[in-house]
C-alpha cells in the first residue's frame, strides 16, 4: 500500500492472514511483531497481522516485485510513483532485501520456484481428497497469470475459467491436479507448510492407499461402451456416474474393476 496523501513516504507491506503460524514466521523474517486484531465478524476468524513501513517497505516491494503477479507489481509500481526518498540520509543504508530473479515456471527443481510455490499454495491453495480416497491440489484465484506459472510448475492439464456467480465478482482461474501426481507435490511441500495446511496434507495422505490395475483395459467395461480406459476401467462417463453415486450416498449404477 502507498501512504496517505499526508504521508506519501510511508509505504507498507502488510501480511493479513488467520493463520497465526505463517505471519509469526513472517515476522521473524522481517524483524517485526506479530499483532492480533479484531474479526469484522463475530462468527470470522480473529486475524494477525505483521508489517513493515517506510523505506523497509520499499526495499522489500523492489526486491519482490520480479516474483510478483501483474496486480501486486501495479500495486508496487503505484507505490513507486509516489515514493521520494526526500527525508531519508544522506547516506542511506544498503537495501535490506536482495532482489529476486523471476519464476517462469520452467521447472519445479528450482529451489526458488519451490518456495514460490509452497508460499502460492499456503496462502490460495487448497489440499483435499476426493469421494474415492484420491488427494487433490487445487488453485483458485482471479489472477490468471499467477495461475499459469503455477500451472506448469506443477505439470496441471490445464487452466480453467470459472465465471463469477455475483455481478460484483470478478471470474477465477483455476488448476489443480490430483491422484499419485498430487500426493508426490504433497510430500514436497509439506515441509515448507504452516499448521493448518500441513495437517490438511496429512488428512489427504493417509486415506490415500493406491491400488494400481495390473493390466489395466484400452475401454470401458461398461457393456456397450467403447470409450476409452480413464480409471477403475471405466471411461470418464461411466467414471464420473460411478463417482456422483459414492459421493451421494447412492447405490452405483455402474461396477468399478476395483
């Protein structure tokens, strides 16, 4: 945020989240205090908060920026365009932060893209298991671009749009991936997770007991259907009837090979 038109040089760089775990971390990377506030809501969640203003704040945007989505670097370049240095030293310190290199997504062994990840993921990203005992990595966000890297990081088919159910809300784009694909990103970014996401990690692994078929179908099972082999032997139709049943509560129409 930029400071008030009273105070254009005092910036700030705010984490606001409930989970009191990440900004303590937060915190103490950036040498601050950690302040609880009260919720809008009675029924919400109490928030914490940790910040840092002024020139600190600078250094970090400068430094982060590169990482950054097209609507946090506008945010910043906002900030920028207001900031003057007017009122520091003469000799002002070395910047705090070093700046980062861009993350494109090219490939996941790269420990910076890693970490951009887990802390993507920690803050937007969602670890749950579907009806049938199968862990799921999901990303929903209005910043298409964000998503993208993401996306390809994690190797996700593909990006979808989900229109907005409000006219006051803006569409979201989505990826996710799931099965034995997501279970190997659980275990690799579990050790960067706060409480609340690690234990949701460890929810997901624990029901998650892969049975592979030996010798799997080119088609369905399903009498009469040619379509091809996606799971259990059934094609995507017959898989996704089989899997609306489990998950009602209904009797299956169709009968899995396992």
């Amino acid at each position: 945020m930029s400071g008030p038109p009273s105070r254009p040089n005092a910036p700030v760089v705010r984490i606001r989240m409930t989970d009191r775990d990440v900004v303590e971390r937060s915190a103490a990377l950036l040498d601050r205090a950690v302040t609880p506030i009260r919720p809008r809501q009675a029924h919400y969640k109490p928030p914490f908060i940790t910040q840092l203003r002024g020139a600190e704040a600078v250094d970090l945007m400068i430094a982060m920026r590169p990482v950054l989505g097209p609507e946090r670097t506008a945010q910043i370049d906002r900030v920028l365009a207001r900031w003057s240095p007017r009122g520091r030293r003469s000799r002002p310190k070395a910047p705090r932060f070093p700046v980062l290199d861009g993350i494109d997504g090219s490939t996941s062994r790269d420990p910076r893209a890693l970490s951009w990840l887990a802390g993507l993921l920690e803050g937007e990203g969602t670890f749950s298991l579907t009806c049938d005992s199968y862990p799921v990595i999901s990303l929903n966000m209005c910043d298409g671009s964000v998503v993208r890297i993401a996306a390809k990081l994690v190797e996700a088919r593909s990006v979808a749009l989900r229109e907005a159910r409000r006219p006051e809300w803006r569409p979201t784009f989505v990826a996710q991936v799931g099965g034995a694909h997501a279970a190997e990103w659980m275990k690799r970014l579990r050790a960067f997770m706060g409480q609340r996401r690690t234990e949701a990690i460890d929810a997901a692994l624990s029901q998650y007991h892969p049975i592979r078929l030996i010798d799997p179908p080119l088609s369905c099972v399903v009498p009469g259907c040619s379509a091809p082999h996606r799971g259990r032997g059934l094609c995507h139709k017959h898989y996704m009837m089989w899997s609306r049943d489990k998950a009602n509560g209904r009797e299956t129409r169709i009968t899995p090979l396992r």
